[in-house]
C-alpha cells in the first residue's frame, strides 16, 4: 500500500513545476527512499509514497510543496465513501450528524462531507455523507448512530460510477474529454440549467 500526495496546475507548466518541486524539496530530509510517480485521470501528477511510515511523510511533502512550489494546487487523497444517514427528527441539525459519523468513524469533522437534511414523506429526515472509506465501513458495520434522541439507520451506498462534469457523459472525467459540449454549470441529474443537483426534483 501507498500513500499519495496530489499535484495540479496549468498544463503549460508541468514541467516547470515538477522541475521547481526537485530543486527545492529534498525527499531524503523528509525520509523518503521509495516514490513513484503517475499521471492521474484529471490530468495532474501523483506522487505514491510507500514504506514505513508513509502517511507522515506524504503529509511531509504536501506540506513542503505547499510552501516550496507557487501556483499549484497540493491535495492529500484518501478513499472515500457514501452513506445514507435515516429516520432523523426534525430537532437534528447536520453539524450533529457530522459529529456523530465523525465520532463513530473515527475520523476528524472536517473529512466528514454532508448534503442538506431532507424530509421524506413519513416526516423523518433522511441526508447523504462522504468519509474516508474505512470510517463509511465501519459506520455502516455498526447500522446506526446515536444523534440526539435517535437511533438513525446507516447505509452504505453502491460507488458511484465515473461521470464527466463537463458534458455529463459516464466514463471518463473533465479533463479527458472529447466532448465540445460544455454542460458544466448545469444540474448533474437532469442536464438544465438553474439548479444544483441537491436541488433537483
């Protein structure tokens, strides 16, 4: 297993970039002996870190990346997962779900992402999450979280399949498409114009 450090910028400046990255960021100072590198679908470039220790020392390079490397956007990626949060009174608010998922996982707050609490027809509110993946296991091994006074029911959901943001085909991701079209200011669900996705009915 590895772990990896994320790079994007203009595509004009790749090599420039990766040039200023090996000039000012020395890997054997943070104690790095075995890094890879590939291309990733969105078209930046992932630095894979394995051996002992290799999570600290990713956070090590990202870090001195941050500081070293102008003009490029630096992300430390991790798996993640959806799950489907259920049956919440109208009392919950979405920060105490959060903070119930985050305590369930395992995982900090900040990597728990949410979308809005809906009402369902029965009057109980039902809303979407995305954790890093051993935390959504985990949560979804249990069944349900304590929030408030509830009990509510976790579900994992199935992995979304690969879907382009720019002409809203399947398969392959923005940067990669052949596609003139561009649909990317509208709804993911329905293809119009004037709304988000969360918003779409």
């Amino acid at each position: 297993r590895s772990a990896a450090v994320v790079m994007t910028c203009g595509k004009e400046t790749y090599a420039q970039k990766l040039k200023e990255a090996r000039d000012k960021v020395n890997l054997e100072e943070i104690g790095i002996k075995d890094l890879r590198i590939r291309r990733a679908m969105t078209g930046g470039y992932v630095f894979e870190i394995y051996g002992e220790g290799r999570a600290g020392k990713a956070d090590q390079l990202a870090t001195k990346l941050r500081e070293e490397v102008s003009e490029v956007k630096i992300a430390r990626p991790y798996k993640t997962a959806d799950i489907r949060v259920r049956n919440l009174d109208a009392s919950v608010t979405v920060d105490e779900v959060r903070a119930a998922l985050a305590r369930e996982g395992q995982c900090s707050k900040e990597e728990v992402k949410t979308g809005p609490i809906k009402e369902t027809q029965v009057g109980l509110g039902t809303m979407w999450a995305r954790c890093p993946l051993a935390s959504a296991t985990a949560i979804a091994k249990a069944g349900k979280i304590k929030v408030g006074w509830t009990a509510a029911r976790v579900e994992l959901l199935p992995e979304r399949p690969l879907q382009c943001n720019k002409c809203l085909e399947g398969g392959h991701v923005a940067a990669r498409c052949p596609n003139k079209a561009d649909y990317s200011r509208r709804c993911y669900r329905c293809g119009r114009a004037g709304h988000l996705v969360r918003a779409c009915s």
